[in-house]
C-alpha cells in the first residue's frame, strides 16, 4: 500500500546514520565466521555494577512499576545534586534536575524549550549528528561551524564572535566531544558562555562523557553560571546504554517549563531504571566505575600511539569519552569507501566522518576503544600488517 499524504518536510532534512549499513555488512561477515572487531560501537562494553542490578531486582519485586512524577524519583534527583557536590564542589538544588529518557530525550526537552521555528543554533562540524537532528526537529537550524585540530576540534570564543548573527539563538557545546573525545578547556568555555550571555543567547552543554575524563580533574559548565543548560546520561560513565536514562540541569526559574513538557512528551523516564539509578551513586559502585574510567583511559594510552605508528595518525589526543579521530587521508580520499575496505580485508570495523558533518569528513575514522585491550591489540596489529602492505602494492 502507497503513502498517499506528505510527511513533514524535517523528515527530509534528519540524515540517517550511514554508519548502519557498515554495521549490516559486519554482522554479516560475523554470520559467515569472520573474526570481526568492533571499533565502530560508541558503547561501553562494561554494563552496570552489582549494587545497580540488585537495587533493579528490589525495584521490580517491590512493585514499583508506576509512573514517577515528571522531572524524575526525588531521591534519584537527590543523588544526582550531592554527586555534583562531590565530584564538582558545585551547589545544585534538585529542584533544578529533571530525569529523563536518556540524554537524547533530555536534549530534546532542552531544544523544545528553547529553539523558536527558524532559529539558528551554533554547534561544531564534526559533532555528534543527533545534535543537529534535535535543532532540526524542533524546526530550527543548525549553525555548523568547521572546527579541526588547530583548536581540538572545538568551539572558540573567537568562532562564536565570527559567526553569531541576527538569527542566532544560543550554543549547543559537547565537551568532552564525540566523535573526536576532545573537551574544550575550561577557561575557553568560560569566555563562549559569557560571549553567547552577553547577546542574550542561551548555553546548552552536553556532558555526556564528562565522567570519561583522563587529563586532570573534570570541571563541569555549570560553574560558570546559573543560566545555562546541562545535558547528562547513566549510558557512558554509569555503562547503562539500554537503560534510557539521563537528566538535565536547568535554571530554577525554567524548571516548570522543562517539568511541563516533559509531562506531554514522554510523561517520565523508566521508573524501574530510576529505582536502580539510585545506587549509581553508593560507595562500591562509584569505586567500579572509577576503576573502569582507569582501564578506558590505559586503552587510550595504547591506542592513540598505536594508531600513529601504524599509519593513522590522531592529530588531538583525546581528553575524555573512548574515541580517537583519525587521519586516513594518507590511505584514502574517501574515508567511507576505505571503512569499507577494512571491514571486508580484515574484519576491522570502524566510522567514517560522514556521520558526523560536511567538513571533511572523508579525511577521518572513528575509532572507538570501548572494548578489550587484547582486541584492541588485535585491530591494530590487523591495521599494522595491512596498510604498509597496501601502500607497496598501490607504489
């Protein structure tokens, strides 16, 4: 049967994820019996600690399958504020906090709340691609802005001066950044919120993989003001990907705008996830994921140079999150098509740019190091025998 009525033009304008038919091709290899190694997951292959099942298991024998009140389990919001005091030495009430359905429902609740039809939102190409997505939703437009290693691949406070016009409406920031695990330091992204404060613009940072920071201690947005918007998740650092379980935090002021519409949206995040959240945050689990944020960062430690040597030089260290981005324009002028040809010679599976903007994405791969240090050993030794092997027989 035909589709006789019109989508909505934004359908047209949210690409899909490419990546995906590189995915299909790799589960095939898998079936056939080829030795596949994921470097293309952006998933922690760590899943949530024992004091988190356990409390889940309580949840679900207890009966506590109901709906929760919009912005989430008080004691969970509770948790979340003392962590922040803990970690960050910040005071955050948790009538600031707002659970949601993992941080994509939280990034959709911040750009419902705050991006008119038309309005243009500054955020970094490269990025995360649902970033976009979720401006363009909402009907407003995604200002890309090119960034690469010259500033790690992040926002400056110069770049916002340079681009920001009539029609701009605020900053989305990721920092520490997928697909490039690059933050941007601290005192810079004091000096963008007070440029975007300044022409009356509002702040929307995303972190997602602050936990996953290597190089000093993190330093959360929210120090440099009251005013901005903070994206989190339990995916990344609390590894509880399938969970769908995020926050916000948000000015006081607009904490009955956000719980309003998160009550029409999606009425409340999983309560059973909520109930096991809550001990996210006792002793021995933060040991746990303290302990495995130490092994993503020995991974990076090996991979990184790894790369280097083999060929596929990463032009910024990463900071934070589990990716490296590397350079292959040495190999390939088409990263896709040469994603492709690793998979299919050596069962290396990797991300090309594409997914991730327009600025040249096929001079780069995403590797992902979530995943063992004896498969990451593997991948690189596949890549170390293959390129230079490769570059002979195109001499």
């Amino acid at each position: 049967m035909s589709t006789r009525y019109p989508l909505a033009r934004r359908t047209a304008q949210i690409d899909p994820f490419h990546v995906m038919e590189l995915t299909k091709r790799a589960a095939a290899l898998e079936a056939a019996g080829h030795p596949v190694i994921h470097l293309n997951i952006g998933e922690p292959d760590f899943t949530a600690p024992e004091p988190v099942v356990a409390a889940l298991e309580r949840a679900v024998r207890a009966g506590h399958t109901r709906y929760t009140a919009a912005t989430g389990l008080a004691p969970l919001r509770e948790a979340i504020a003392r962590d922040y005091g803990e970690r960050y030495g910040l005071d955050i009430a948790p009538s600031r906090i707002v659970v949601t359905a993992g941080a994509s429902a939280a990034l959709s609740l911040a750009c419902c709340a705050l991006v008119d039809p038309g309005a243009s939102v500054l955020m970094t190409d490269p990025g995360y691609p649902c970033n976009r997505h979720f401006v363009t939703a909402f009907d407003g437009a995604p200002q890309l802005v090119a960034v690469g290693p010259e500033t790690r691949f992040q926002l400056t406070r110069a770049m916002v001066e340079a681009h920001w016009h009539a029609g701009t409406r605020g900053a989305l920031i990721a920092s520490p950044a997928n697909p490039t695990g690059t933050s941007i330091p601290f005192d810079e992204l004091g000096r963008i919120v007070d440029t975007v404060r300044a022409r009356g613009g509002f702040t929307i940072v995303d972190e997602i993989y602050l936990g996953l920071s290597y190089d000093g201690a993190p330093r959360s947005a929210l120090a440099w003001g009251d005013d901005l918007v903070v994206t989190n998740s339990f995916s990344k650092y609390f590894h509880m990907t399938g969970w769908r379980l995020g926050w916000l935090v948000v000015p006081e002021a607009l904490a009955p705008v956000f719980e309003k519409l998160a009550q029409n949206l999606y009425i409340c995040a999983s309560t059973l996830a909520q109930h096991a959240a809550i001990a996210c945050f006792d002793a021995e689990s933060l040991a746990e994921y303290e302990a495995r944020r130490r092994e993503f960062q020995r991974r990076r430690d090996y991979i990184v140079p790894a790369l280097r040597e083999a060929g596929l030089p990463v032009p910024v260290t990463p900071d934070g999150a589990f990716y490296a981005y590397a350079d292959c324009s040495a190999h390939s002028d088409d990263s896709s098509a040469f994603a492709l040809e690793l998979l299919e010679r050596i069962h290396v599976s990797v991300v090309p740019g594409k997914d991730f903007g327009r600025h040249e994405p096929s001079r780069y791969l995403r590797l992902s190091y979530a995943t063992s240090m004896d498969r990451l050993h593997e991948a690189i030794a596949r890549l170390a025998r293959y390129l230079p092997a490769r570059e002979r027989q195109r001499g």
